[in-house]
C-alpha cells in the first residue's frame, strides 16, 4: 500500500512538473461561416485554422503515416484535410466504383489513374498551399488539401469552434481559411491563453467544376 502511495505521488508529481515546462499557451475561438445575404451556417465544420509562422517553419517533420482522403460514398472524405508539408496522403477507393484522384493546383500536380474498391495510392506534398483534388470519372467530386508549412493547425468542428494547444510563447498571425471565399488573419499574443473569432462568408458553394456538373 505505502509503494502504491509513493508510486501515485512520483506519477503525479512527475505528470504535473513535466507538462507545464513544456506546454505553450492555446489559441482557441469560434469561427462562424455566412452566407453571402448575411444568413449564418447551420454547420461551421471543415474551417482550417493555423498558425502562419512558428519557428520560422524549420524543424518540423511529418509523420511516417499520413492521413487519408478516401473516396466514399461518391465524395472525397475528408472533404477539406490540412497536412504539414512532406505528409503522404493516402487516396483508398472504398466504392463499389472506378475512381480516380489528380490535381492540376500549382503546389501539387498528379493523377492517380483509375483504381478500383480496395485499392490505393500515396501522394506526398512537399510544397505548402492548397492543392484541390478532383476525380475524372465524376465531375462533382472535389476535396481540398492545404499544405502547412508547421504542425500548429486544426479543423473546426460543427459547432465552428476550434482549438490549437502548446504553442511556443511569442506572436502570431492566425488564419482562418476555406475553400468557399476569402481566409481571414488575426494578430495573437500568446504570452497567454489567446481567443481569435472569425466570421467567413461562403462567397460559392464549391469549385468551379464542381458547379459546371451540377447544372
Ligand atoms: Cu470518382
């Protein structure tokens, strides 16, 4: 019993001293998207919200196992996916269906060719900036991967709330961005705790191609 208390005092005395030397402070807030006419969005997920500059962006280095953007259900799911820069994304085809992944986006061309359920490819992207990814057997496909050039980054829930935790004390500019208008930025202080609000306005529902097959 006396080990166990002595065990559970180094476990808590370690758990404790350890995270507040290494934890940074948190930028957290609540982005809500807008319709053009004013009207707020029922569902504000899918918003990326990062940190433009930490460190100068050197020393951070992507995992050995990337995300995935699968096609699924005839979309690409996540729709929106932020990466640190040198992530593989893997592109599984879980339909009952042919279906291809390219991009044609300035920070990574590629095309997958066709390939079946079950089967997948990896793509790695090694330049930051957003790289929209389409399927050439079905037009209103379309997914968004934005490459970020540090780990600082998150996705908003539905609710368009959003976290980033442990950043280094300093200054910042936070962005909000999406795929449907104009990303917004916000100066942080985070020699503290820090709140950044953002209101977006969805100026197109999707890309242009995407709106060319559904007409
Ligand atoms: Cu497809």
């Amino acid at each position: 019993m006396r080990s166990a208390v002595i065990l559970l005092t180094l476990l808590f005395g370690f758990a404790g001293a350890v995270p507040a030397a290494l934890a940074g402070s948190s930028v957290s807030g609540r982005v809500e998207v807008h319709a053009k006419g004013g009207a707020s969005a029922a569902d504000n997920s899918g918003v990326v919200v990062y940190l433009k500059e930490v460190n100068g962006n050197k020393g951070f280095s992507a995992g050995k196992n990337g995300p995935s953007m699968a096609s699924e259900n005839m979309k690409f799911a996540p729709e929106i996916l932020p990466v640190l820069v040198g992530t593989s994304v893997v592109f599984p085809n879980k339909d009952d269906t042919v279906h291809n992944a390219f991009s044609i986006s300035p920070a990574k061309k590629f095309d997958l060719g066709r390939y079946g359920y079950g089967e997948q490819n990896s793509v790695r992207f090694d330049t930051p900036g957003a790289v929209n990814v389409y399927c050439k057997i079905h037009p209103k496909m379309s997914g968004y991967i934005l490459v970020l050039a540090n780990p600082y980054f998150t996705v908003t829930d539905e609710g368009g709330n959003y976290s980033i935790k442990d950043v280094p004390p300093g200054n910042y500019t936070v962005v909000s961005w999406f795929p449907y208008g104009e990303s917004q930025e916000k100066k942080v202080d985070l020699t503290e705790d820090a709140r950044a609000d953002f209101s977006l306005v969805k100026l197109r529902n999707s890309n242009p191609r995407k709106m060319l097959a559904e007409k």
